[in-house]
C-alpha cells in the first residue's frame, strides 16, 4: 500500500502558541477551547477543516488528518453532514464556521452522551463548538 503524501499542514493555534502562517499570536483562549485548522485542502477542491476543541495535538492532528487523507482519496464532506469512523462510538458532524476570513467545516464532537452542541443539554465544554471563532477567546482584560 502506498504510504499517505500529507500534502497540507495542520496549525493548532492553542493558548501559548501562536499559528506562524495565519499570523495570529492570540494566546487567551478560553479554558478547553483551542483554533486547529488545516491549509492545503483547496488543491483537492475541498474546503479546509477545523476543530476547537483542546484536545492533544496527537488527538487533533489524527482528528485533522484523517479527514485530509478522505479528501485526498476522493471524498467529499459539506456542511451538516454525520461522519462515522473518526470515533467508534459516535459520529461527528460537520458545521460551516468562519475562520481567520475563510469558511471551513467545523468538525463537532458530541458530547458524552452523543448530544451535540445546538441542544442546550449539550455539556461544557462541547457546548462550546457552537461558538463563532471570536467567543472562543476570553475577553480582552481591561487595560491596568
Ligand atoms: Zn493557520
């Protein structure tokens, strides 16, 4: 079997690390929340994704990844979709968000018992992959 060409990057902008492509420095996200995206899905013709949740980036970049070597090998995704195989025990949903000017597809994970973020039971912190990119950041403090 041919080994996988990741031709695209995954940039996990989380607290303390700034993203060097997107020039974004911000390091005040709020607690769980994180701005992980990939560049490179346009030359599939394919919308870049994104996840915002804080898990590890081992977990991220599997995440990110699995999702690039389904466009690369010919799948296509588009908003509101169910997608199974990315955990064995629930599907994740695609949703259109914003991202640093473009618009990607959010990858969100239902919570712990399968409620995903648009139902108010839906528990913190998935509960936060409803949020527009801005409210994932703390509020400015206040100048001293
Ligand atoms: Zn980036």
């Amino acid at each position: 079997m041919k080994k996988p060409n990741i031709d695209w990057v995954v940039h996990i902008v989380r607290n303390g690390v700034p993203c060097d492509d997107c020039g974004k420095i911000e390091d005040s996200f709020i607690k769980y929340a994180c701005n992980a995206h990939t560049h490179g899905m346009a030359k599939y013709s394919h919308q870049d994704f994104q996840l915002v949740i804080a898990y590890s980036n081992q977990e991220i970049s599997r995440i990110l990844n699995t999702f690039g070597l389904w466009v690369q090998g010919g799948r296509r995704f588009k908003a509101g979709e169910y997608v199974n195989g990315i955990f064995e025990d629930c599907p994740v949903r695609l949703d259109e968000f914003e991202e640093s000017d473009r618009k990607v597809l959010r990858v969100i994970i239902p919570d712990k018992h399968n409620t995903f973020p648009d139902d108010d039971k839906c528990e913190y912190p998935y509960s936060i992959q409803k949020c527009p990119e801005q409210m994932l950041y703390k509020k400015e403090r206040a100048e001293a």
